[in-house]
C-alpha cells in the first residue's frame, strides 16, 4: 500500500520555522521525485520545492530564500525546513510523489499525502 503521511504542522508567529516531514510507505523515494505543495482557501495548489533520488532540487516563488527541501533515503523521509515564516505561508502543506516531466506541477504527482495545516500570526 502506498501511504504518504505529512508531520510537523503547528501555529506559529511569523518569523519563527518549522520543519516538516514527508514519511513514505510502499515504495522508495529514492526512485521517485518528491515535492513539497501548499493550498490555501481560495487558491490553487502551488508548487514550492521538489528533490530527485540525484539529490537535484527546485525551490520557487516566495519560498525561495527560505525554505528548503531534503531527503533522507535511509528513513525514507523527505522534510521541508521553513524559514522566515509570514502570515501569507498560512496553508495546508502536502507532499507528493511521482516521476513528472514538470517538477512543480500538482497535476504531474502520482500520490499525494492528507496534508498538515501550517498557520501563521502575526
């Protein structure tokens, strides 16, 4: 069975981080291409980050500068370390896996976790 199960959520003041984390279950992702997306209400899915089994990665748009993906191959684990953090990062984060010709396209994913909600205060 392939599960992705997203941790590390919470409430926070902007400017503080988080890190969070990206278990995978019933397959590798070191075979896989592992992204990190957000959705907020009323808005489309955004891609932030995506890492290859290589090591390769994007980070794009506002998450530039400040956030950063990673992979531990050993826990079969992907994380996304946020900085910086700003009220407007306030979102439902979600991980997801795949071998997509577009890295930061939610449409291009196979499997997707629930997500963990992020919020942020000012």
């Amino acid at each position: 069975q392939v599960q992705l199960l997203e941790s590390g959520g919470g409430s926070l003041q902007a400017g503080g981080s988080l890190t969070l984390s990206c278990a995978a279950a019933g397959f590798s992702v070191a075979t896989h291409c592992m992204g990190w997306f957000r959705e907020a209400p009323g808005k489309e899915r955004e891609g932030l980050a995506v890492i290859d089994s290589d090591g390769r990665t994007a980070v794009v748009g506002s998450a530039k500068g400040r956030f950063t993906i990673s992979l531990d191959n050993a826990k079969n684990t992907v994380y996304l370390q946020m900085n910086s953090l700003k009220p407007e990062d306030s979102a439902m984060y979600y991980c997801a896996a795949g071998n997509p010709n577009q890295w930061l396209d939610p449409g291009a994913y196979t499997y997707w976790g629930q997500g963990t909600q992020v919020t942020v205060s000012s």
